[in-house]
C-alpha cells in the first residue's frame, strides 16, 4: 500500500473510531471493529470503487458493531433464561 493510501485509510478509521464511540461502542470493541475494518479493506482493495470507499468503511464498520451487540444479547438473553 502506498504512502498517501497509508494516510487516507489512517484519517478515515479516525473518523469511524470516533463514529463508533459516538454509537454506544465502548474504546476497545471501537478499536477491533476498526482493525478488522481495515483488514477487510485491505482484502477488497481491488474490488472497491474510489468514490465508496468512505461509505463501504462506515458501513462495514456499523455492521460489525451490529454484529458485536447481537453476540452480547444472545449471550446474556441465554444465562438470563431459565428452563422449567
């Protein structure tokens, strides 16, 4: 990846980081939704179209958080449950 590539993905996985918080997300779920983000980013790099690419970040990034909040309910919905 090159330099001003390096830059642009750092500036806006700022922003999403910042997005995140704002969400309800708390710093560390925040910091790995961002890193498997920009994994992910880095898998499709070939694939995106430059003018997405900020809307493919945020919403891949809100998608995963979505996913972290729906494996926490699950989790805590199935200790809370009891069987009779």
């Amino acid at each position: 990846m090159d330099e001003q590539l390096s830059l642009y993905l750092n500036k806006k996985l700022k922003a999403v980081y910042f997005f995140l918080l704002k969400m309800g997300a708390i710093k560390e779920d925040a910091e790995d939704i961002v890193q498997e983000t920009a994994f992910q980013f880095v898998q499709y790099l070939d694939t995106l179209q430059e003018e997405y690419v900020d809307a493919w970040l945020y919403r891949v990034a809100i998608n995963k958080y979505y996913d972290s909040l729906r494996k926490v309910f699950r989790v805590t919905y199935s200790r809370n449950t009891r069987f009779e």
